[in-house]
C-alpha cells in the first residue's frame, strides 16, 4: 500500500493527506450545536390510519396475473400517447386557418397565416418541414408558381418561436432568408421563424 501511495503524484498525495486529517472541532461550538438541537421541537407523530398506509406490505401476484396488469399498464400508457401530440394538445385538435376574434385566454391564441417561399428553379418537388408538422416532408407541399422556380405555401402558426426547413428534392435545405437555428444533432441546419401574439 506504501509503494503505491507513493507512485501517487504529489498533488494527489497532498489532498489524500488534507482528508485523512482530523479536523478540531472548538467544544463551545459543539455545545452550541447540542443546544440547537436539543432546543427544537419533537417532530409530531402522524395518526394511526396514516402510519398504517404507510406501512410497507408484501403482495404476491401468480405469473400470469402479473403479466395482465403489466399489459394493462402498457395499453393505457400507448392510447395516451395517440391521444396527445407532442406539444400536449390533443390528436384531434383542428387549428384555425387564421387568426380570427381576440383570445380569451393565453392557451386559446389563434394561429396566423404564415407563407413560406423558396427559389428553387431545378426542383421536381419541395416541401416544408418543421415542428409544426413533426417534421413530415408528406405533410405540407409546397407548391410552384409559375416557371421562374418561385414555390410557396401558407400555414397556420401558433404564437412563439418554430424552426422549419424545405425539403427539396429530398434534401434538407435551409431558408437563405430566415435566422439560422442551433444544430439540431442530425446534421441539419433548420430556419428560425417568430410568429408574434396579436395586439389587441
């Protein structure tokens, strides 16, 4: 133990010393502590019934009863989660085309039309991607106007800060016209756009 306490480096021998130190504890202060404890009041007990809950117990299920509730668990866990989308709204939750009327509360603010624009001359096909469509290239075509390779389309957005990229061609593309948002650990450099609550 000698030998290799001493192929230590120094620095990590001090500090094994420092710790291995008994540290003097003044008797005053020691006797100030005893006080402070001494002085505070019993903890109240909890009722019966209480302590009775709390009580660790033993349960034994049979294999297969055991097996059913995990099942059961299971199921209830994966309908919750196809009921509820990621941002915690539910599936069937339709968002409106545009803002209409004033929100009555803060969870209740209307989406605004946003349009998204790409050049894109040589493209056979565009789409746009985002959190706003769990990044589905399917799920929001974009569509071309006319043949000077300008393409196009319009979405519904909550109030906040989305980040989006156009898949074009099958290849992930960022906005030349928006901020650039932070990597996203895929490789791919996603567009920042800030959609502002509606004055009233």
């Amino acid at each position: 133990m000698t030998d290799e306490f001493d192929s230590l480096d120094p620095n990590v021998r001090w500090i094994i010393n420092e710790a291995r130190r008994p540290v003097p504890v003044d008797a005053a202060a020691r006797d100030r502590l005893l006080e402070a404890l001494r002085a505070e009041p019993a903890p109240a007990r909890a009722p019966r019934f209480v302590a009775w809950l709390a009580q660790p117990r033993n349960f034994q299920l049979p294999p297969f009863a055991a097996a059913a509730l995990a099942a059961g668990l299971v199921g209830i866990g994966v309908l919750s989660g196809l009921a509820i989308n990621r941002d915690g709204r539910p599936a069937t939750e339709q968002l409106p085309a545009v803002a209409v009327g004033h929100p009555q509360l803060p969870d209740s603010l209307a989406a605004a039309a946003m349009k998204f624009v790409i050049v894109a001359p040589q493209a056979a096909k565009v789409s746009l991607v985002g959190d706003f469509n769990r990044w589905d290239a399917t799920a929001t075509p974009m569509v071309a106007q006319g043949k000077d390779g300008l393409w196009t389309v319009f979405v519904p957005l909550r109030p906040g800060l989305h980040t989006y990229s156009f898949v074009v061609d099958g290849q992930f593309v960022s906005d030349p016209a928006a901020p650039i948002a932070p990597d996203d650990g895929f490789g791919h450099r996603s567009s920042v756009v800030l959609v502002r609550k509606p004055t009233l």
